[in-house]
C-alpha cells in the first residue's frame, strides 16, 4: 500500500512540475515567433513628408523587411511622428543614435572638456582623427556620459519604439578595417598615439585611483593590460547604464557592434559579449576586411559562440554596396546557417530592387 502511495505521489508532483514549467526566456520567445528578421538602417531627411515616409517604409515592408532603425539625429519629437507611419506599414520601429561619437552636438560643444582625448594629447573637440565627422566624446567623464544617456532615455520614451539601437558605442578606431587602410594612405602595425584614447585628466585620474599607475607616465601604455581593460570597462559601464534605462522605459537595448568580439576590443575597444544587452547586430562587412563572402558565415558563428553563455541574440549586419543582388541569399545563408537570428542591411538607400527582390523570395521561406 504505502509503495502504491509512494508511486502515485511521484506521478503527481512530475506532472504538477511539467505544468509549471518556466516560460520562455526572451530569447527563446523571440526566435519562435520570429525566426529569422530582416532588419535595415534608415536616415532620417528634412525635406521628406509623411507621404514620402509611407511609401518609403511600405516598399521595404512589401518586400519582406521586418524592421528599421530611424536615425533621427537623437530628436525623440521626429521619432515620435515617424514611428506610427512606420507601424501602420508593418515595420518595427528601432531608435538608432550615434552615441559617443556625437558629431555638431550642439550641448556638447559647449563643453570642450567632454571630448576625449589621445596618447598624443589632442582632444577630439578639435582634432579629428581619420575624418571631420570623428568627434568623440570620453566614456569616463560623468558629464559626457550623462549627456549620452539623457538622449538615450528620450528616446525610449518614444511610444510605439521596439529599442534604442546603439551605434559608435566604442572609442575611435585604434585600428582601421585592413581594407579602408590604403584610403587613408596608412600603415597600423602597432598602436599610433594619434588613435589611442582616451587620456583626458578624468581617465587618467580614475584609472590611478584603481590601479595606483599612471599611463602618461608609462613608456608604452599601449602594452598595459589593466589600462586596455579600464577601457573597455568604461564603455560596458555606458552600455549597462543604457540598458537599465530602456528596460524602465519598457524597451530593450541593442546595438552596432564590430564583427566579432576579439576584433571588436582589439580595433576599437569594444567587448560586447560581456555587455547587458538585448541584440547586438554586429557589422559583418566582408569587404572592409578584405575577405571573401563566407567570411560572413565565420564572423557570425564565432560571435555566436562568444554569447553562448548570455540571452544576447546576434542579427549579422551586412554592407549592401559591396553584395550583388545574385549574391545576397547566398549572404543571407551564411548568417542564418551560423546561428544568427536576422541580418540587418546597411542601409535602406543602397537597396536596389534587385535586392528587394531576393529579400521577398527569401523571406517568403524564412520561417522555413
């Protein structure tokens, strides 16, 4: 009797815990009812009307697309008009900001103190490095981050947005894309003063109040680890700050990111595996690299492996310009067969109907 008792229990309480299992993690959840998303970049312009807007956001939606990212230049007002045109088309609506490199930002200007500052001693507030539209702003300094995540969280408060997308959320590149090198006339074997930030008083005061060393005293800097990782910290504490407050606002978080993460610390100081945040849409574009289109396919897998151990999704980014149209699903094929979610598609402008074409035969089949 008692093992007749026993054996029902145990039934009982395994059918009690099958019906009450956990939901679905946020991932998990997003990957069902979307398997593979189409996402693409968007630049907000002055002279286009609401009607250039719908027919505009219904040509991609037509055409399979799933989502865009509005850059509004950090304007939540412009955001808010532009969000239900969008909506009623279909698109989810993603609010895309510059972050630390914030170009004419007219409060920032007022502030040349909030810039940051290189190896050499030069402040992006006047010296620019590679080109006139670099003017990066410190990471560290509490003044030019507040101002960062004053913008971020008015445009979470924007109703009707999907998140705020993160973009040049890094220092200035330490090194250029192997492929963009000849442009600038430049040879990067090693770290160059002139792109090594950030040395303001606010950095090299933080730092040597945690590790009691001063990098403007060191003979090679560029070679100190704990400097290297202060950095990378400063950027992840920017990110986590971001991410509490879309997440108060009702949103998520997600951000442009470079290729992989070691590249991405190594180029830019950019570790984004260790990030809170919602999606990264790390920017896959081979031809910046040099490489071949598979390139795209084991940029995307280690990515993927790198957030094995987080909830983050990866949505692989891709450079239009440089794919042919016969060679977009082959693209597409390489990001999703490597674990991506989506690809997002620099940009909505560089879209040629042979494009469209291909997304709406691949996208018919995604769910596939």
């Amino acid at each position: 009797m008692k093992r007749t008792l026993l054996a029902l229990l145990t039934v009982l309480l395994i059918s009690a815990c099958e019906q009450t299992k956990s939901p679905p993690t946020k991932t998990e959840s997003t990957a069902v009812a979307n398997p593979f998303k189409v996402w693409t970049w968007l630049t907000a312009k002055s002279d286009w009307t609401d009607s250039t807007y719908q027919s505009k956001f219904q040509r991609l939606a037509e055409s399979g697309i799933d989502a865009v990212l509005i850059n509004t230049g950090t304007n939540p007002a412009e955001l808010a008009r532009l969000t239900p045109i969008a909506s009623e088309e279909g698109l989810e609506v993603h609010a895309w900001i510059m972050a630390m490199n914030r170009p004419g930002d007219t409060v920032a200007l007022q502030h040349p103190d909030w810039y940051a500052v290189s190896r050499e001693g030069k402040s992006c507030f006047d010296t620019r490095p590679y080109v006139g539209y670099y003017q990066w702003m410190c990471p560290t300094r509490p003044e030019s981050r507040g101002h960062v995540l004053n913008l971020v969280r008015g445009l979470a408060e924007v109703p009707g947005v999907a998140s705020v997308h993160l973009d040049y959320i890094r220092y200035s590149d330490i090194f250029l894309p192997i492929g963009l090198l000849p442009k600038y006339d430049l040879v990067q074997n090693e770290e160059l003063p002139e792109f090594d930030f950030c040395y303001c008083d606010k950095c090299i005061e933080k730092f040597e109040s945690i590790h009691h060393k001063n990098p403007r005293e060191m003979e090679h800097p560029e070679l100190d680890l704990e400097w290297k990782q202060f950095r990378l910290n400063q950027v992840k504490a920017v990110v986590d700050d971001a991410y509490k407050i879309v997440h108060d606002n009702g949103k998520i978080l997600t951000a442009a990111v470079f290729p992989y993460p070691e590249m991405a610390a190594r180029m830019v100081r950019q570790r984004w595996d260790k990030w809170n945040i919602d999606m990264v849409l790390p920017m896959i574009y081979h031809n910046f690299y040099n490489e071949e289109l598979d390139w795209i396919g084991f940029a995307t897998g280690q990515g993927v492996s790198d957030l094995s151990a987080r909830e983050t999704e990866l949505h692989t980014g891709l450079f239009i310009p440089s794919i042919p149209a016969d060679q977009l699903k082959e693209a597409f094929e390489q990001a999703k067969t490597n674990g991506a979610k989506g690809v997002a598609l620099f940009d909505a402008g560089a879209l040629m109907e042979e494009h469209l074409a291909v997304i709406k035969e691949f996208t018919t089949q995604k769910n596939d």
